[in-house]
C-alpha cells in the first residue's frame, strides 16, 4: 500500500468571486447584530456587530479607492495588534487590491528589502512600527484607516477566483523572505478546515491567543469564526499569558486556539474551571506530549493538532471528531490530496518516512512566489508541491511530522532561516563566523542558539543587543557559544548535525 492519500473532490470557487465578501457578506446578512469580534481584557471588551464590522471594512474599500488605489494595487500592513489589521486587510481584498501581512516586530533593516520586492503603492503603519527605507509612497497610520470606516460602502469587486489576493512572507533555506502570492481563491481551502480540524460552528466562541498581526490569528482567529458566522474573541493589548485562562472563563470561549509554546506557559499554574470550553486548537510547531497530556488533564477537554505551512496553510490535522493516534499528527482533511514521497518523486509504500507533497490543484496551494520563478519550480512537479517536510503515512492513513528536509527552524510558530539569522549576527564587530540551529532547553521548549568564531568571546550581552536590533524578537538567538572554528564536512559545507552536539549551556 502507497502512501497517496486522496480524500474526495476539493471545494471549488465560484466565479466570479472575492474573498472578503465570503468572509463577512453571508453572515453579516443572516445575523447582522450578533457579535462577531470581541477584543477581550479582564477588565472589559470592544464589541464589534457583523453589520458594523462589515461597515468598516467596505467603508475602508472606499476610502482606499478615494486615495487613488486601483484592483492589483500593494498595500504594506506595518500595523500593531489592533482592530484596524483585519479591517485594513479586509478592506483592501473588497476593493480588488492586494494586501501585504506583515509582523510589526520586524526591524528596518528586515521589512526594507522586503518593501523593495513588493513595490507598494501604500504603507499604512502604526506608530513606532519600523518602516522600509527608499520607498516614497504614502504612509497613513492607523487613524486614517478609522477614518474611513463611515464612508459609503464599496462594492465588492469581483473577479476569477484565482487572481492574487493577498500576500505574506516566509523565509527561505537562502536566507531571503519569500513573498507567497495566495489568490481569492485560498478562503474556499480553509473550510475544510473547519471540520477537518477547527469543529467550528456558527454557535462557537473561538478565543486566539494571538495578535492580530498574527497570520496564524488572522486565519483561525478571525476570517474562520466569521466565514461561519461564529464570535471571535482576541486578546487586547498588554494580555499576558497567565490571564488567558480566566478569559475563557469571563468571555464563555468554547475553543481555545494558540502556539504550543502558549498552553506550556498555562500550564504553570491552576486553571480555573471552563465550563464552557470544547476543545482546543495548535498549531505553529510540534505539540508535546506533555503540553497535550498536562492540557487534557486540566481541562477536561482534547487539543487539536494541525500542520500547515504558509504556501498552504494547515492541511493536515486532527479534529475532536477524529483525535489522532498517539504519536501521529494527524490526518489529510477532507478534500485534500497529499503523498510522501521518495528520492524519485513517487509515493513510498505505507510506513517509509517520505516528503510530504501536495496536489498542485489544491486550492489553498499559493500562485508562487513573486518575482522568482525559480524557486517556485523549485517546489513544483508537475503533479505535487514539494513541502520539505518528512512524514510517515501509516495504512490507516494517520500522518506522523517527523521535521524539516532543509535547515528552517521553529522559533515560536515562526519559520525561521538560519542562514537569514547568520547574516545578521556576521555584521557584529569583531565577529568572525556565525552558525545557529534551533536547541531543545527542556522538554518541549527550544530557542535559537548562535554558534560564532572570533579572536575571543564576545560579550553575551552586547550580541544579544546587536540581535534585537537586527532582527524580529522571534528570530533572535537567546544563547551564545564561541568556537574556534565552525565544523564542516569534507566539502566544506557546515555541518549542523556536529553542532546540536556541542549545544550552549
């Protein structure tokens, strides 16, 4: 038996189409004054209605249009954790344009080659959130997206189904952020999430842990709950993990969605009793043993795992319906066609740890990567997208992760590229050769490690600096090793496997 996985037709997009309109249009017209976004603290909460927050967005079309942007025209989202992200977002699919999601942690030095490839036409910014150097387009702030939520509502624009909808950027195994081009189409993919991993109903009261910034937010946190017509609660600003418990409790969530890394921090202390709480979701990097055992016993309620990746988001999963067995990940949703895959391309027989590949007509699969069309044949054949990541499929079709094929870390729900850190921490002064993987520092925790070469030890505390100026707090290296010399191979090539071995303490 194959380890091919086919799991019936895929749901297909009408045309012509747009995606915020199947976002917020159906719900908004059957339950115009049910709440559809609470932003949550634990002293009170900003209520948003569908038809008020379908408003917002068509009145943010408006006034997008009024600026003189056009169907196709970028726009770079440099915004904090706030409202006016999904509504910005929202607003510009409405109108035809191109919205660009990106972390406000990002530094200048990062979002500037970033901004270089996209070529906005707009940047709509918050305050003290890094912009790009050398673009001359406008800049409006997050006021200016408020501003126009009064307006007369835009029409949807409409249109095929596969033209460009949005973009995100992920890093690649060069070291340079891939900008994934996703179409309209992508929204339709995510309803196979729904049962296949979220459970989720219009009656449900999803709470994310996340920012609103957060593509991982921005999907099973807001376009999901509302594309059924459900509440989507979102922490506000200055949350801390160690109150996230009594939220679900005061706001009665029924799921629960974050990192891992999320319900580890819960975990230290009691819970209260969540009477209302389903189940719960993760996704972003492997869930443990531990964090899923220590959550069910807690709780009294099963944790969800899935696995996604920006070019498609999370394809495989396990629902409440469907827990997976132990050890496994989960299972190919609905609608979904994948493989693992050997050296040859061709499926492996059940059991043989293969490269998970995904049928290229899958709809939430990306269009590409702007502007390099070579690493996007890179990733295809002319049947599957090759993911880079290994699995085991077993024959009653329980897909086991077993890791990256390339160098890419996790740090936090976030790939990162090491060759991408490196580079960063090669401009240090004084600093010969720099070389970081990610370390295990205790059971289900890991943290980027930085190995480098100088004449002598640099001082910790100065290269911790030098990365927080430089990169993401995601991306930066929380230890530090000097070495000699870095271990290579025979040709020369760093071998990573020889500096897990030699791990920080």
């Amino acid at each position: 038996m194959l380890s091919l996985l086919e799991t019936g037709p895929a749901p297909i997009a009408p045309a012509p189409f747009n995606m915020a309109q199947h976002v917020l249009a159906r719900s908004a017209a059957r339950w115009s004054d049910k709440t559809a976004l609470q932003i949550v603290t634990p002293s009170g909460a900003e209520t948003w209605r569908y038809d008020q927050l379908l408003a917002a967005v068509l009145g943010c079309a408006s006034g997008l249009q009024a600026r003189g942007l056009h169907p196709g025209d970028r726009i770079l989202m440099r915004l904090g954790s706030q409202v006016e992200f999904p509504i910005l977002f929202l607003g510009a699919l409405a109108a035809g344009m191109v919205p660009v999601a990106t972390s406000s942690q990002l530094t200048t030095a990062e979002i500037t080659p970033m901004a270089a490839r996209i070529a906005p036409r707009l940047i709509v910014a918050s305050p003290g959130v890094a912009l790009p150097e050398g673009q001359s387009c406008p800049v409006l702030d997050a006021a200016d997206i408020r501003a126009m939520e009064d307006l007369p509502p835009a029409p949807f624009h409409r249109g095929d189904p596969d033209r460009p909808g949005y973009i995100i950027f992920t890093s690649g195994t060069s070291g340079t952020p891939m900008a994934v081009m996703h179409a309209h189409r992508a929204i339709i993919a995510r309803g196979m999430m729904h049962g296949g991993w979220e459970g989720l109903t219009a009656a449900d009261r999803l709470l994310h842990a996340g920012a609103f910034n957060w593509t991982y937010t921005l999907g099973t946190g807001l376009m999901d709950p509302w594309t059924v017509g459900a509440t989507a609660l979102i922490p506000g600003a200055g949350v801390q993990a160690g109150q996230l418990a009594s939220l679900l409790q005061q706001y009665r969530a029924t799921i629960f969605a974050a990192a891992p890394g999320v319900f580890r921090q819960m975990l230290r202390a009691p819970l209260p009793a969540l009477p209302h709480l389903r189940h719960g979701l993760s996704a972003g990097e492997k869930l443990s043993h531990e964090v899923r055992a220590g959550w069910t016993e807690a709780t009294g309620t099963p944790l969800c795992e899935a696995l996604g990746m920006s070019e498609i988001s999370t394809f495989i999963s396990e629902s409440p319906s469907r827990p997976a067995p132990e050890g496994a990940t989960g299972f190919a949703q609905t609608g979904r066609r994948i493989a693992a895959l050997g050296p040859d391309l061709a499926p492996v027989p059940c059991g043989i740890p293969g490269q998970l590949a995904i049928d290229r007509r899958d709809p939430g699969l990306m269009l590409g990567y702007l502007d390099a069309p070579e690493a996007t044949a890179a990733r295809m054949t002319a049947e599957w997208f090759l993911t880079g990541d290994s699995i085991v499929i077993n024959d009653q079709g329980a897909v086991t992760y077993l890791g990256r094929d390339d160098d890419q870390m996790n740090a936090g729900g976030y790939r990162v590229s090491p060759v991408e850190v490196e580079a960063a921490m090669a401009r240090f002064p004084g600093l010969g050769e720099a070389a970081v993987i990610e370390v295990e520092v205790k059971p289900g925790v890991t943290v980027i490690a930085c190995f480098y070469t100088a004449a002598m030890p640099l001082d910790d505390a100065a290269l911790a600096s030098h990365a927080e100026t430089h990169l993401a707090r995601y991306k930066q290296p929380r230890l530090f090793r000097h070495l000699p010399a870095l271990p290579r191979g025979a040709n020369a090539k760093l071998n990573r496997r020889a500096l897990r071995a030699l791990r920080p303490e």
